[in-house]
C-alpha cells in the first residue's frame, strides 16, 4: 500500500475525478458524467483549477482512497488557504484506518510546501477533531470551519 500523487500518475486522475463528482457535484445523465470528468481532469492538468496536490492510496494498483489540498474551497472564506479536501475512502475499504494514513499523507504535503495552517470544512461532528481539526466558526452554508496546527507544539 502506498500513497501517490495523482497529478503525477495521471492513470488515477479520471477515477479521482468520478469520485469527486458523484460524492459532491451534481450531473443528469451519464454522458454529461463523461464529459464533467473529462473537463475537471483537463483543468487540473493545465493548472486552471484550485488544486494544489492529490494525493490517493494506493493497493495493488487500485485506488482505495484520496485526499486534496486546494486553493479555495466554495464560496465562503477565500481568505484561507490551503484547504484540506476531498478525503474520501471507497466504501468497501472503510474501518481500517486509511483515513488515517490519507490525514497523515496531506499534512505531510502541506508541510513540505510550506504551509504552517490547513483549512476545511465539513458537516460532520466529532470526525475531523480526531485529525487535529479546531472549529473556527460556522459557515452560512451550515457547515463548520476547522483549521489544523501543521507546526510541532514545545
């Protein structure tokens, strides 16, 4: 098992792409799907899309799951940068930590690129505080604003 980055191994970015999509876009009819993936995939590879990195678990050649940091995440608080996004495991892979692995993977990133903060936001409670996440305030779209330490506390 092991963790790349799927804008350098460009076989994967299809797959990240369908499961952004279908977990938090909206589409009709399958053709429209093709063509939506198709055009997100395009953008990321001409850097014209608020993706810094993508990260995706890897096993025996199969995507198990990804995560992302991007520029800006929605219409509120574009303020803040980098945001924390996309964790996503396939359902068939979940409750074995790689979750986990994937939160490691992208502070890691952030931390080699320089960031000392990270920012997401989510509807969930009591998940991303296991992460280190720190409620900051609440969204108008419903959700909560957490930020995450990336720098070692003395």
């Amino acid at each position: 098992m092991n963790i790349v980055s799927i804008k350098e191994n460009r076989n994967y970015l299809s797959e990240y792409c369908r499961l952004c999509i279908e977990e938090w876009g909206t589409y009709n009819i399958s053709d429209e799907l093709e063509n939506k993936i198709k055009n997100k995939a395009n953008k990321i590879l001409s850097n014209k899309s608020d993706v810094i990195s993508i990260l995706g678990l890897i096993e025996n050649n199969f995507l198990i799951g990804v995560i992302s940091l991007f520029k800006i995440d929605g219409e509120e608080r574009q303020d803040l940068t980098p945001w924390y996004a996309t964790m996503y495991v396939k359902k068939e892979y979940r409750k074995n930590n790689y979750s986990k692995l994937l939160d490691k993977a992208i502070k890691q990133e952030a931390k080699k690129l320089g960031y000392k903060k990270i920012y997401l936001k989510s509807n969930l409670h009591n998940y991303y505080e296991k992460f280190g996440a720190i409620e900051m305030e609440k969204l108008k779209n419903g959700e909560t604003l957490y930020y995450i330490n990336l720098i070692d506390r003395v």
